[in-house]
C-alpha cells in the first residue's frame, strides 16, 4: 500500500512496520494533475541490477515523461515543504477524537466489529451482513447505530 502521504507517513505500508523489497505508486505521485506511475527497489535489488547486467528489463509508452516527472517532482516538495504529513497526522487525531465523542467509539474497534471497509471484498460483504444482522437484534449498543 503506498497512499504517498494520505496517511500520515509517506507510505502506508510504514505503518504497519512493512520493509518492501518493491513499491508501487501512481495516482498519488501526481496529485491528479499529471498521470504518472514509479516503482521504487530496495537498495539490494538496485545493487543486483546493478552488479549484474547494469539493465532492468522494461518498458512502456511515455516512460520518463518530463512533464509527468515534474509534476511529481512538484508533489513531492510541496509534501515536505509544506509539511503535509504532521497536517495528515494532526487532522486525522481531530477526526478520530470526534468520531469517538460523537459516536462513542473508536473507528478501529468499529471496522474489526464489522468487517473491513473496503466495499467490494468479500469480507466486507460479510462484515456489513454481520453488522445488519447484530442490528436487527438489537445487539449492537446505540452508539454504533450510524445508517
């Protein structure tokens, strides 16, 4: 998972203690303005393709496009510059204390009770079908209750 600073660290896979051998990005690296895609190695692949052939098999229309890496190049000094991850950060404290004060629990707690969020996945499927269930039971307390 990348996300390039919407989660407070610049990739969200630092979050979970993740060390990648490859990194995906894309829409983030542009901010909407100029599509652009990148993969970054660990520092022992890059030594492999390095100390190997010196060459990286690979190719696709509009590689290294000077427009797109500008603009990414752009997104990435405003991230640091303007100090957008502690904003990701402090914004995401605000929210989590306001859903906890005016829902009465924590967002985390909420998405292990009932199932991951992503909406097409089938463990959400299951997740929401659980949570409907506990509902019409009356076994979630009211403080849950937020459809």
């Amino acid at each position: 998972m990348c996300g390039t600073g919407r989660t407070g660290t610049m990739f969200a896979c630092e979050q979970d203690g993740v060390v990648r051998d490859l990194l995906t990005m894309a829409k983030g690296l542009g901010a909407g303005y100029q599509p652009i895609g990148a993969v970054m190695v660990g520092a022992h692949l890059f030594d492999a393709f390095r100390d190997g052939s010196g060459f990286f098999q690979h190719g696709h229309p509009y590689m290294a496009h000077p427009t797109a890496c500008a603009a990414a190049l752009a997104v990435l000094d405003a991230i640091k510059d303007q100090n957008l991850l502690a904003n990701v950060r402090d914004r995401g404290a605000e929210l989590q204390s306001a859903l906890e004060d005016r829902f009465g629990y924590h967002p985390i707690s909420a998405i292990s009770a009932g199932g991951s969020l992503s909406s097409g996945s089938r463990s959400s499927k299951t997740g929401i079908q659980r949570s409907r269930s506990l509902l019409k039971k009356g076994s979630l307390p009211a403080s849950r209750r937020t459809r």
